[in-house]
C-alpha cells in the first residue's frame, strides 16, 4: 500500500466499510485456493471514485503455508503475493473489468518492481517466450504472466510512469484501447512499439548486448518459429 500507492502514486483500492473483517480495513484472508499462492476477488461496486462505472471493493485469498511451491523460506512467495494480488486490489479502483491479460501482465511486473531480486516470474517466461505469436491479449492461464515482459518493455522504454497512465485511460476504456491511446501520447504509436518489443525479446539470455532489458541475460531464448 504504502509503495504502490502512496510512493508510485496509484489509486488506493476502494473502502468496503465493515463488511468482511468488521472494520475499514482491507480485507485479506488466509486461505488455500487450488494450488494459487494468493487469489483477488472484486466484490462490490464502489462510489468512492464519482464518475468510473467499473471501479471495485476487492478482497485477497493468500495461502497460509505457502507449501508445495518450492521454497524453504515461505516469506519469499508471501512477498511476491504481496506485491501481485494488492496491485489486482488497485486495478480494482480504475476498472475491474479492464482486461484479465493486463491485469496478469501488470501484476506480475509489479513483483519485480516492489521485490526485484527475488525473481519468481521467471517460471512464466517459457509460455510467453514459446508462444509469442499468439496475440498480447491472450489470457490462457499461462501466457498472460509471462507478458509480463509487455510492462516492463513499457516502463524501461519510455518511464515506469506509462503504466499508471494505461490505468489512467482504462477508468474509461479497456486496457487494449487505454495501451493505445498512451503509446499514441508518448509519440511512438502501438506501430512502432510492438515491433520493438518483439526486437527486445530476441536480445535476452546468450543475446543480451545490455541495451534493453535490465534483466535480459536472465531470461531465456525466445522461441524462433522460423527465420
């Protein structure tokens, strides 16, 4: 809460009184969802923002052991949970119903912002970089993660402050037509970028030249469908 929204600026996610856990606090439960580490749910709809028709109550299921996913230290996960459902909890606030893959996309760009060593959205790289000719909208359970390459594309390229103003855009749109409008005010247009990011994804692992991605020696070889 505290880095997200009152040091990046976002939007606070909306009050819900004292439904749930009985005070105006966020609510947040202890609670293991199929295997998830942690799971948003928008709840009702909120007025504390006059005129956005699709802004959210939300609530948040984190695992209370978090074991079965590998680690020895559950505080690692418990972090990037953190970082990820809260952000889904912030969404909530400009349009619930933006688009699933940009939620997925942001969120999971979102732990590599709050707590960048830690490094558990690499596990979703292999569905993104093996599969980017499917559309950037695609959400299969899979693939949206590992986009998370989109944001970070977008906030290395042109400033960490473009992603706030998709969310910006999207209180009115949706978030394919909030990318638009933005990349279309930073004067490059989706044109240009797209191709771009398709270029950053080819310089990653034994291709890094340490001109684009500030982690691309650590992420894997796209997967080339044919030259």
């Amino acid at each position: 809460w505290t880095y997200q929204c009152d040091t990046m600026g976002y939007d606070t996610p909306p009050y819900d009184g004292t439904n749930g856990g009985g005070t105006d606090l966020y609510d947040i439960y202890m609670h293991s969802y199929s295997g998830a580490y942690g799971v948003s749910w928008p709840e009702s709809p909120s007025s504390q923002y006059p005129g956005r028709g699709n802004d959210y109550t939300s609530y948040i299921f984190v695992d209370p052991t978090y074991n079965g996913f590998g680690y020895t230290d559950r505080t690692l996960p418990m972090k990037v949970t953190s970082a990820h459902e809260f952000f889904h909890a912030v969404q909530f606030a400009y349009n619930a119903n933006a688009g699933s893959w940009y939620m997925e996309n942001c969120a999971t760009w979102m732990e590599d912002v709050l707590w960048d060593s830690i490094n558990d959205n690499y596990a979703y790289l292999p569905y993104f970089m093996s599969n980017t000719q499917l559309p950037l909208t695609t959400a299969n359970g899979g693939f949206e993660y590992g986009a998370f390459l989109w944001p970070t594309y977008l906030s290395e390229r042109f400033g960490i402050g473009i992603i706030e103003s998709t969310w910006v855009w999207a209180i009115s749109s949706n978030a394919y037509m909030a990318v638009i409008q933005v990349l279309d005010e930073y004067a490059t247009g989706i044109t240009v970028a797209y191709p771009e990011f398709a270029t950053w994804n080819f310089i990653t692992g034994s291709r890094n030249d340490s001109q684009h991605y500030s982690e691309a020696g650590a992420y894997r070889l796209v997967t080339l469908m044919r030259t």
